[in-house]
C-alpha cells in the first residue's frame, strides 16, 4: 500500500514537472516570438527611413564618404532582417528600396516644390541624428561625426535656398517680378541665419543679390544737392 502511494507521489510529480517543462518552452517560444516580432519591426522602420535617407542624398548631392557610413549601416540592418526573416515580404520589401536607392542619382530638380523640400529636410535630419547614434555605438569618431553634422546642416540650408531660387527664376519668367523677389529675400534670410563660416555662404549670397539686382536695380539718387553744395564749395 506504501508502495503504490509513493508510486502515485513519484507520478504526480513528474506530471507536474512535465507540465512546468512544457508551460516554460511554450513560454519561451512566444517570448521569442514576440521578441523577434518587434525586433522586425524596428528593423524594418530603420531600414527603411536610412534608405530614404540616402536617396535624398544621393539626389542632393551630398558627400560621398557620408553615404558610404550610411550605407553600411543600411547593409546591416539589411542583413539581420534576411536572418530573422530570409523568406519573408519585409525582406522582399526593403530589397526593392534597397536597389532603388542604389540607382538613385544626383537630380536636384527633384527638390523644387515645398512638399519635396519639406521630406527631405525630414530625411536630412534623420540622418543627422543617425550620425550621432553611430558616434554614440563607436562606429565612427566623435569628431568626424560633428564634421559630418555640420556638411548635412549646410546640406538643409543650400536646399532650402536653392528651392527659393528656383521659384524666383520661374516666377520672373513668367513675369510675376514681386513674388519672385520675395523668394529672393526668403532665400538670402535663410543664408544670412544660417551658422555656417562666412566664407561657405558668401558665394550663394553674391549670387542672390545679383538676382535680386536683376529684378530690383538699385536706385541712382544722383550725388544730390548737399553734393552739389560742396562740389561748389570746393570750386570756389
């Protein structure tokens, strides 16, 4: 009777250790799950934001070695999805952008309407801030970093103002001069605010003013009469 009761305890037990197996690996499995569903998911937004990224850049005309960094960082992420999910629509997905931002070439007409500027001042900016975070995990520099930020914050600055420039010029031909100047002066602000050297805004500043010149020739008051008065003064 002993026998069978203790043999009953032993049964029970590795019932109840079995169950507790079986719960932990289930449990597990859907930790793991979910871990890798979210981890696709935030694989999947930065892939694709540093994608987009790159095409604006590509089509700005930015650095080269600043999309080459950037562009190691796409390759990475691309790699852990084909690991996680080597099959799947997400992989086919950011393939698809992949290649289109491969193919992306230099074409800055793409960033002549105010919608255009606006997405790639948001895509300039992600990559800034990419910059710092791959400072941050040691992938670069600190200081190559913050040369990096400040080629992509002039990169944001000469967009916008070429943008103004090219409505100007369209505005003037088609004889709208008053709009036209004011996208000049727009443009000529956003350079003048901008915290870059002097040296770098200068030449897109000189040819502003000229434009501006164009359009609104300086007026020639003369030497006028307090000039006339001394000239006479000085005859005498």
């Amino acid at each position: 009777m002993l026998g069978d009761n203790l043999y009953l305890v032993i049964m029970i037990a590795g019932v109840g250790i079995l169950a507790l197996v079986v719960n932990y690996v289930v449990t597990s499995r859907e930790q793991e799950s979910e871990a890798r569903k979210e981890r696709l998911g935030w694989l999947k937004t930065q892939a694709e934001h540093t994608l987009n990224a790159l095409s604006v850049l590509k089509e700005s005309g930015c650095r080269q070695d600043i999309i080459d960094k950037l562009n190691q960082h796409a390759m990475a992420l691309i790699e852990e999805i084909s690991l996680l999910a080597p099959d799947s629509e997400l992989m086919t997905q950011i393939s698809e952008l992949k290649e289109t931002s491969d193919r992306t070439k230099v074409d800055k007409s793409r960033f002549n309407s105010d919608r255009a500027v606006k997405r790639a001042q948001i895509y300039i900016n992600f990559a800034e801030k990419l910059i710092v975070q791959m400072a941050k995990a040691g992938k670069m520099t600190g200081q190559l970093a913050r040369t990096y930020q400040q080629e992509l914050y002039w990169l944001n600055v000469s967009l916008v103002a070429d943008a103004h420039q090219h409505q100007a010029n369209r505005l003037s031909e088609m004889g709208d001069k008053h709009t036209a100047l004011t996208h000049l002066k727009h443009a000529k602000a956003v350079l003048v605010r901008a915290t870059a050297p002097q040296r770098q805004k200068q030449p897109k500043l000189d040819e502003i003013q000229a434009s501006i010149e164009r359009i609104q020739p300086k007026r020639n008051f003369g030497s006028g009469a307090l000039a006339e008065s001394l000239d006479d003064y000085l005859n005498d």
